[in-house]
C-alpha cells in the first residue's frame, strides 16, 4: 500500500521505523509531538521506536512516485499548502499576544 497509516493520503516522504511500519515524515513528526513522553511509540503497534523521525526511505520513495506520480504531485501541493497555513496560524497567535501585551 502508498498510503500512510496516519493520514491516509499517499505518502511522498515515507520514512521507515525500526517495526517495520511506514509514515509520512510529517505525520510521523507531528505524532512524535503529540507524544508526551520522552521514549516515542509507533502510532500502530505502539513498539518503543527511535525519539527521532527516520531519514526519508528514498528507495520506497522512487517506487511510489513512479506509480503514483500524479497522487504524488498533488499531493505534495497540499502538504505546502498545509504548511503555509500552519504558518499564518503561528503569525497570528504571535501577533495576537504581542497585541493583548500592548
């Protein structure tokens, strides 16, 4: 399967833990946060994993673009677009204490 187990969507930067199970690096990092505690779990099996997001697996990487290319490209669209409003949020909330402080 080409879709990540967290988001459902394709996943275009697959990154591989040491269970064996496959996330999207930024689904896998935003889980990671999520995660209170220090020692980090697979969000499947729930197996004790590396604190750290692994590197991107690019051997599943180039499979999957090859036979999703188009999945991939639009997808990759939104993960910019997602990234772009998570910006204004913060900018927001920035603007919005520095406002309430004045």
């Amino acid at each position: 399967d080409c879709a990540c187990s967290i988001c459902h969507c394709v996943l275009t930067e697959p990154v591989t833990l040491t269970c064996g199970h496959t996330f999207d690096a930024q689904c896998l990092q935003k889980c990671f946060e999520a995660q209170k505690t220090q020692a980090k779990k697979c969000a499947l099996c729930r197996a004790d994993v590396s604190n750290t997001v692994p590197p991107v697996n690019v051997m599943m990487r180039s499979v999957i673009e090859r036979l999703r290319p188009e999945d991939v490209k639009k997808r990759r669209k939104e993960v910019e677009v997602e990234k772009e409003v998570e910006k204004v949020i913060l900018l927001c909330s920035v603007l919005s204490v520095t406002i309430m402080m004045t």
